[in-house]
C-alpha cells in the first residue's frame, strides 16, 4: 500500500546549513554515509537495513546511480497551467535554499497515483469526500500534474498533500497535518481486486492516518504535524531515526523519496536539502507557549519530565512506559522498542492524536472515560489505552492543562 500511502514523517534540526555542510552533504558521498550511519537510532530493522545497504554503498544497486528526477510539473488546477521543473540554484546559501524547498513543498512530485486511484479522483466531488484540502484559488490537495517519461501526464502527490490543512479560521497551513485526507479508503475504492483482508485494513485507516512502510497497510500512523518537526530530537514515530543535523533530515527527506518512487529514481540533492531547510523553519510561525498561563504549573508537574522545555519535546520512551499499542514500537519495519515523545508546540492545533491517531483531539486525550470499553471514539467503540498522564487530575486542573495545550 506504499503506493497510496504519503507522510515526511520526519522531524528536523536547528540551525542554517553551513557552506562546509551543505556542500559536503551535496558532494562528498563519504560525508554523507557517514551522517546516515549516526542518524540511525539502531540497525536492527527494514529501515536501517534497507538505507544500510543501498545509500552510498558499495552495493550494485547503490541508490547514488539512479537517475536524477527533476519532472517538469504543474498544480492540478487549472488544467492549462504550463509544466515546469524546479529551478535548482546555483548557490547553498540560506535563501536560496529555503525558496527552492518552499517551492518543492508543494510543486514536487513526492509520490505518483496510480491510474485507478487517479481515474478515482477525477470523479466530481471525489477529492473533497476522500479529504483532499482545497484552497481559494482552487487548487487541489497538493496534487500535481507531473510529466513521466514515456510522454504522458499523470496524477502525483506533493508534500503539502499530506502536510497542509485549514487552521480553525480557515487559513491554509503548511505543514499541518490534514487530519481529514482518507488515503486508506481512496485505495480500497480505487482497487476491484483487492483482496477482503487488505480491503478491511485500509478501511480500518480512517482519515489523518497513512502506512508509508508495508506494502499491504497494516500500521497506519497519524499524518505529523511538521511545523514543530525543528524541535524533535528523533524522527519517525518511533525514534528510528536521530535528528542530529540538517544533512540527517536531508537524508531522511531523500531516502523517503526514492523509495516512495520504487527505487528508479531520485530526487535533486538539492531539493532534499530545501525541504530539510524549510521544513526547519516552520517553527517560526508557532506561537512561544504561555509559561505563565495557570495550567503551566500543572503541565510542568505532571508532562514536564517526558516533554521538557524548552523544545516541549523529549528522547524516546520505552512502548511499555507509554501504555499505547506496542505493535509499531516492536514491528520489524521501523521498530525501535520505543517511542518519540513528541514537541507539543502546536499540539492545540493537531486534530489526531498518540502515534497511531487514535485520540481525536485533547478532549478526548484528557478524558478519563477513554480507558473504559465502551468509549464512543471517533474509531470505534473501544477502550483507548495508554498515555494516561494527568487522567487523574481533578476536573479543574485537567481544564487548566487542556487551555495551556491548546494555546502552544
């Protein structure tokens, strides 16, 4: 199902990209093999076994001597729009670099749609009922019309597919999470011979959860919320990966591509370094957490030790610990035995909660009643377990710590 499935679930690094580094990062394959080596959390799963033997190895099918793609591509609407590829600059400095990944955000084919789910979406009213943001000027979920090689045009996903949704006054915002897109559902519409168990699966998705890992879509994770990614200190859900310096974001932004495109091809360095610079900066449009709000003092008594100021974020917690379904921390894909205790700076805003998207909103991450059988969740009728951090508070403060959540 990686083919239906799109989430830079990554997570990013403070700082400018040193001339010393970007170019290292962009010519010196040792620089960058050895960055890949340190940013992997363990070696011990697909992930890092995958990146172990194909990025900057020795191996004949070393991803370095794929082809560089660079498709001349256009928004979805109008229909009309000339098809250009990214303008790659000439220089690493600073600007250059934000304006280009600001520009891939949302103009680079991140993953293509197969022609049914393509066929599927070209349905009137298709895109809005599967989730798909639209904004004033008419353009659609992010989606692309990309040119392939054997000279048609087809269907592609960008970033902002995934990482763009309207903030409570309606306002497009990058890198939010769209906690509407339902992937799973457009996939099991978009295939008559799906086999049933695989159908119930994606189905079981619901929106804001995509599976970017197996084939077959069973460990769906909420969509991130990358505007605080510049403050965690691992990416991936479940810490596979150190978020030790841009070049490791970069990698993690190349490597997603080439695989979200079957190996054939990969992207511009350059591009992957935009989006690692850009994807940096999008802190910049949260608000500082109120410190003196009155449910800081209980936040500081009852979060504070996992998400610890001033990143509001943390290290990696052990699955047990947090109580959550373990299957991602312990899967062989990307599992790590643990998970990333996330940035909460815009937390107020996110819609799907916990790693798997199975709290909607902090209402109901607050709620006591979520850990009985019979909770009526946006998913199901179910018990949510785990994360029961500040369940026992009192009503009162239990109000005072959502207030100061939902002002970060």
């Amino acid at each position: 199902m990686r083919r239906l499935a799109l989430c830079l679930a990554a997570a990013s690094c403070g700082g400018d990209p040193g001339a010393t580094e970007a170019q290292r990062y962009l010519t010196d394959p040792a620089f960058r093999r050895a960055e890949l080596v340190a940013s992997l959390t363990t070696a011990d799963n697909d992930y890092a076994r995958l990146r172990l033997a194909r990025y900057d190895s020795a191996d004949a099918r070393d991803w370095s001597l794929r082809p560089v793609w660079n498709p001349p591509a256009a928004p979805l609407v109008p229909a009309n729009a000339p098809l250009r590829a990214l303008e790659l600059p000439g220089s690493t400095d600073r600007a250059s670099l934000l304006s280009l990944g600001e520009a891939a955000f949302s103009r680079y084919p991140a993953m293509l749609a197969s022609t049914t789910v393509e066929a599927t979406l070209r349905a009137p009213g298709a895109a809005a009922r599967y989730g798909f943001w639209t904004s004033p000027d008419g353009q659609v979920g992010g989606l692309l019309r990309v040119a392939l090689a054997d000279g048609t045009v087809g269907l592609a996903y960008s970033c902002a597919t995934c990482h763009r949704a309207p903030d409570a006054e309606g306002n497009a915002v990058a890198g939010l999470a769209n906690g509407a897109l339902d992937l799973g559902a457009l996939g099991a519409d978009s295939n008559p011979t799906i086999p049933p168990a695989e159908e119930a699966r994606l189905r079981r998705w619901g929106p804001g959860r995509v599976d970017v890992t197996t084939d077959d879509g069973r460990e769906p994770v909420a969509i991130p919320d990358l505007r605080a990614v510049r403050e965690q200190s691992h990416l991936q859900r479940s810490g596979a990966v150190r978020r030790r310096s841009l070049s490791a974001l970069a990698i993690r932004i190349e490597t997603l591509l080439i695989t979200s495109h079957h190996e054939a091809v990969r992207p511009p360095r350059e591009v992957a370094l935009g989006l690692a610079l850009y994807l940096d900066s999008l802190a910049d449009s949260l608000p500082a957490p109120h410190v003196d709000h009155p449910g800081a003092a209980v936040f500081a008594a009852r979060c504070g030790r996992c998400h610890a100021p001033p990143t509001w974020g943390g290290g990696l917690v052990a699955a047990d610990e947090v109580g959550t379904d373990p299957a991602l921390a312990r899967s062989p894909t990307r599992g790590t035995g643990s998970y990333r205790v996330p940035s909460l700076r815009g937390v107020g805003a996110r819609r799907w909660l916990l790693h798997d998207g199975s709290v909607e909103g902090l209402d109901a991450l607050l709620d006591p009643a979520r850990l009985r059988d019979d909770y009526p969740g946006t998913r199901g009728v179910a018990a949510i377990p785990g994360h029961v951090f500040g369940l026992d508070l009192p009503a009162s403060e239990r109000s005072a710590l959502r207030a100061f959540l939902s002002a970060m």
